[in-house]
C-alpha cells in the first residue's frame, strides 16, 4: 500500500481491516467456496458487518462511518487478498447501498440500507440478462403498474449473490418510450413468491459466490420500492458505475498483490542450476514489471477515488473510473499469470493459492462491463471533453516549421 499517501485514519482503517482479514475468515471458508460446499458466504459478511466494515461511505445513521471512496479503497484492497467471491460480498452493500442512499426515500434507507450494512439483510444487483450484458439499455424485463404495486416478469442471470440475496436491485422496462434512456426503471425487490433463482452457475473461479440466474414470475412489488423516478433509471445506472468499477479495480489490487507476494517468497527460496531464481533476470524482471504495474495501477484507482470525491463532473468520473477499472484488472491479469510463470510448474497447482487467484481474476476484466466497454466509454468522454474545450493550454499544433502551411493540412 501507498502508505505515505494516507492520513492517520486511512492508515488505522487499512490495520483494522487486515486484522479482520488476518482473524476472522477463516482459511476453510476460502476452500469450501473454491470447492462449491458453500454456495453463499454470509457468515462473512455477518462478521464483517460485526466490525462495523460495510458500506464504509454511508452515512452513521443508517451502519456507515461517513468516510469517502479515498477511504473505502484502502479497506477493499486488503479485502482483494482473499479473491474474488469474498471481495464482492464485501462490496455489494457499497454497490447496491449506493443506490439506495442517493436515490432512495428515508423509508427505503431505513427497510434496506440500514440492515444491509449491519448484515441483517444480503443484497444483489441484478442487471444482466440472458439476450445481453453490455447492452443495459436493451433490457426486456417488464414491470406492469397495477395500482400501487408493479407485476414483474422476466429473467436476470449472471448474478453475484443471487443464491444468498434477501432482496434485489432490478433494472426493469416500465415505458414505452422509443427511447431506451427513457424506459428503465429500477425496483427493490424482496425475495418471495414469484421470484425464483432458478440455476446455480458452475463457475471457472469465483466460486462460493451463489451467482444464479434469476427468474420473475408475476412477481408483485409495492410501488414504494421504485428508486428515484419511473423511466428514469438511467441516471442511477450511470451512477452506479463508479462504485462498480471502483470497488472491482480496489478489490483486484489485493489479488494482484497476494500473488505477487507468495511469487516473489517463492523466488528468494527457490534454487536452480545452483542459484537462487531470483537471480535470473528472467524471474526478477518479471518481478520488476508486476511492481511497476502493480504501483501505476494502484497510483490510477487511489487518484480516481480522491478525484471522486473531490465532486468531479460526472463525465470525467465515468471516464477515470472506467480507466481504473480496466487497468488495474488488466495489471492483476499479468501480474497473476507472471506469479504463476515464477512458480512454474509448482504454480499449477493447489498447493500455492495461485491457480485459484488465476481463476478468479479472470472473471473480473469482463463483469461490471467488459474492459471494451471501458475503452468505448474513455475515449467517447475523452473526445466529448475534447470537443467542448474544457482545457487550455499552449497551442501545441503550431510548434512545427511549417505548422503554417495550411494548404499541406488536407482532411477530406
């Protein structure tokens, strides 16, 4: 960790949550999960919410602290050590509390939010669905208003939680608008009659995290769960992209980290042709490279969640998180696969953590919108940020000989 980038209270916030991490979750529970005897891990987030850890950004009214993102990315990187599955269960009430505490009523707040983050209630986001992930806007998961409850139906899949969850966000249609962005509405769901998780996904990685799909029959939900306005769910969505993406970049520096410990132990120990591998450029370089990465990656995502905080307009938010996203879960990719190159053959297997980290981390260069979708998103913000001049500067285009020549400048 940047140490010398945190005040006091970030550094006693990354200390406590690693005594949390260090003490209370056991190491069984990692293998049950990765071997699918457990399918939910909720005495972990029950732990974790004894500690007072989750939704660290909410308000003490409802369980927070009050604390910012610059705070919360210290605590879910040391959660990031222990994989994947356990990283999201810890980060779903930060990802669906979201939600909840900038466009839910206080009756809301008080039903959901607040039990959420004392480990009472378990929730999920549910987005994705069986004709598309990438392409929300294309939802087909209908809620019919009847008085003063809507009729869902429909089906989600691909959701983390789903097995576990008491209750669920749920992006629906609602308009008949031609216009997708004016469509989609979001609803708090309970878990009951006409909602259904219908199959369990057997995942590469990532296991133990009860990612189902689920299903909507005829399900009634009081008009008083509707989020913010009908149809207007867009503005939701593209909020919700910044603790999406910023709780998946924190988490994957841990994993990134943790593998690069256990490769770089393992170098210092290790012999061959009569020296230690770490000797060999072959092997240090590698090293060299994932700290390098793994620091510049590190640098991006504690820069985003300040630059968050700091209130940044909502386009140069989407942009940086969707930057810190991609990057550092492309970093823990190479570092990973560069933890297991060092570890050869030994690396393969279930006798180091690797091969599970290998598999989890995977998964996280696709979920929360594939790190394409990211790339369409940063340079569509760039080019927009662009073309309504928000900076100014030297204008470096006349710093040529003949920069004056403007018959040679030809675009059509």
């Amino acid at each position: 960790m940047f140490e010398f980038l945190l005040d006091e209270q970030q550094r006693l916030l990354g200390q406590e949550v690693r005594r949390f991490v260090q003490e209370k979750v056991d190491r069984q529970l990692i293998l049950d999960m990765d071997a699918d005897k457990v399918v939910f891990p909720r005495s972990f987030v029950e732990a974790a919410a004894a500690q007072g850890l989750l939704g660290l950004r909410f308000p003490t009214q409802y369980g927070g602290r009050g604390l910012q993102w610059a705070d919360e990315v210290v605590a879910l990187e040391e959660v990031g050590i222990l994989g994947t599955s356990l990283a999201c269960a810890y980060s779903m009430p930060s990802i669906v509390g979201e939600a909840i505490n900038e466009f839910g009523t206080a009756e809301q707040k008080e039903k959901y939010l607040k039990p959420t983050l004392a480990g009472k209630l378990v929730s999920a986001e549910a987005l994705t669905e069986p004709r598309g992930g990438s392409d929300f806007f294309g939802a087909t998961t209908m809620a019919r208003r009847e008085g003063d409850h809507y009729v869902l139906n429909g089906q989600k899949r691909f959701i983390v939680g789903a097995e576990g969850a008491d209750y669920f966000m749920v992006y629906v249609r609602t308009g008949e608008s031609a216009d997708p962005h004016h469509s989609i509405s979001a609803l708090l769901v309970d878990r009951g009659p006409g909602v259904k998780v219908e199959h369990l996904y057997g995942l590469m990685g990532t296991r133990g995290g009860g990612t189902g799909r689920v299903v909507f029959r005829d399900a009634r939900v009081p008009v008083d769960n509707l989020l913010g306005k009908e149809n207007g769910a867009a503005e939701i969505f593209y909020r919700m992209m910044i603790p999406e993406r910023l709780t998946s970049a924190a988490g994957s520096l841990g994993m990134a980290r943790a593998a690069l410990e256990v490769a770089a132990r393992y170098s210092t120990k290790r012999k061959a042709f009569g020296r230690k591998i770490k000797d060999f450029q072959a092997i240090s370089f590698k090293v060299a490279d994932s700290v390098t990465k793994l620091d510049a990656a590190r640098s991006l995502v504690y820069t985003t969640a300040r630059a968050v905080d700091s209130g940044v307009d909502a386009s140069l938010a989407r942009r940086l998180v969707s930057e810190a996203k991609k990057f550092a879960t492309n970093t823990t990719w190479e570092v990973v696969n560069h933890a297991m190159q060092i570890l050869g053959g030994i690396g393969y297997t279930n006798v180091y953590p690797v091969e599970r980290l290998l598999r989890d981390t995977r998964l996280i260069m696709i979920w929360t919108g594939t790190n394409e979708v990211m790339d369409l998103i940063i340079q569509s913000e760039y080019y927009q940020q662009m073309k309504e001049q928000r900076w100014t500067g030297r204008d470096v285009e006349g710093d040529a000989l003949n920069a004056h020549l403007a018959e040679e400048k030809i675009y059509e």
